[in-house]
C-alpha cells in the first residue's frame, strides 16, 4: 500500500469553532428588502407628477390657455407625459426574469424624447392673440424655461438614483440619461401648460432641448456623484 493511500484514510481536521464576535454578528444577521420596481415606479411617478404639478399652480398657466386649440393642447400634453413615463419606467423597471433595469433602451428612449419632442417644436406651435412670438430671442433669452424646465426634472432624477443606487455594475450613464430624459419630458409638461410663447424656435429648441440638457447633465453627474454603480 502507498503513502499516498494511508494519506487519503486520514480524516481531515476539524475547523475551529467559531470566535464569540463571529458569533454574535451572525445573530444579528437580517433579510435584505429585496427591490420592488413597480412600486419604486409608481411612488416615483406619483411624486413627480405632484411636483410638477404644485410647479404650474406656483408660475400659474399660461395667459393664452383658452385660446389654443384644445386637441392640440391635450394630445401634445400626452406626447410630454409619454416622454416622461417610458424612459423612466425602462431606467427603473427590469424586463420580467431579470435583475438590472434596460439601460440600452432606456438610453435609446432618452434620445428619441429629446429629437421627437424639439421636432414637434418647432413644428407644431399653435398662437392665440395674447400668445408671444419672440423669434431668436425666445432662444437667447429663454434661460428662465429653462432653469424652470431643469428645475422639474431633479425631483425624478433624485428619486430613482435613491432607487437604483448599488444596483447597476453597468450602463449607469444610460440609466442615468434616462432618468435625466424623463425628468426633462416632466419639465416640459410643465412649460407647455405654462409658457406663453408660441414661437417655434423656443418651444422646440428651448422646451425640447430641457430633455437633451437634462438627460447629458445626468449621464455626466449622477454615477460621479453617487453610488449609482
């Protein structure tokens, strides 16, 4: 018989006992809540849209409310709602079976809300008699919607990096991007029901372009500044 079989017949040592402290940790071990999407989605969702609307009772509506065409109001108020419910429901909700939320799509819905809103701007933009047409300088000087506009879409943006923090080991920037694109649809909700300037160039490149600002300010500052990896 070999060495090596009267080796292989030794029992193998016992492990040590456990250390008190070990032990006392262990005892205070509890579950981890475990994320629940839909709900994070729909409490975030509530938030914003009470947000957004407290917003538009504090600037007050727009002074040519009554003299625009009511079908475009409200089917252009869908498309901004719509813009702000899919990317943040694609940066928060994963598919069914999975882990991590769609940061392809939602990086994908981000641009699509930016480019289609800017381009129903300055296409679609209905004036009424106490309507403004400002031309360019609804542009230069359109900082105010803007700040307003970005003002909107932090309260999303905070909520579902609150959500998703330690979540994400890849696409931050997506996601981020799409929390930042919704946040920016919310926003132009807002100035759509406020904003009195009916000019093309400042509802597309001013209202549309809080989307695209707010989306590249999110990719740009939310990993960096959180723990959103």
């Amino acid at each position: 018989m070999s060495a090596l079989d009267d080796l292989s017949r030794i029992p193998p040592p016992r492990p040590p006992a456990l250390s008190a402290a070990l032990e006392a940790e262990l005892a205070h071990l509890t579950p981890v809540a475990t994320r629940r999407p839909l709900r994070q989605l729909a409490l975030l969702i509530a938030i914003s849209l009470v947000y957004g609307a407290g917003l538009i009772v504090m600037l007050t509506l727009r002074r040519d409310l009554h003299e625009l065409p009511m079908g475009w109001l409200v089917w252009t108020g869908l498309a901004w709602l719509l813009g702000f419910v899919v990317p943040i429901t694609l940066a928060t909700v994963p598919r069914a079976g999975a882990v991590m939320p769609r940061w392809r799509l939602a990086g994908i819905a981000s641009v699509v809300a930016a480019l289609a809103m800017i381009g129903l701007g300055l296409v679609l933009h209905p004036a009424g008699e106490h309507s403004a047409v400002l031309g360019w300088d609804g542009v230069v000087h359109g900082y105010g919607c803007l700040a307003s506009g970005l003002e909107t879409a932090i309260v999303p943006v905070v909520i579902g990096t609150i959500f998703l923090r330690r979540t994400l080991p890849v696409g931050s920037r997506w996601v981020a991007a799409g929390l930042g694109a919704g946040g920016g649809s919310l926003g132009g909700l807002v100035l759509h029901l406020h904003c009195p300037v009916a000019d093309g160039l400042h509802v597309g490149l001013v209202h549309g372009g809080v989307i695209a600002i707010a989306a590249l300010l999110a990719a740009a500052l939310v990993p960096r500044a959180t723990d959103l990896r």
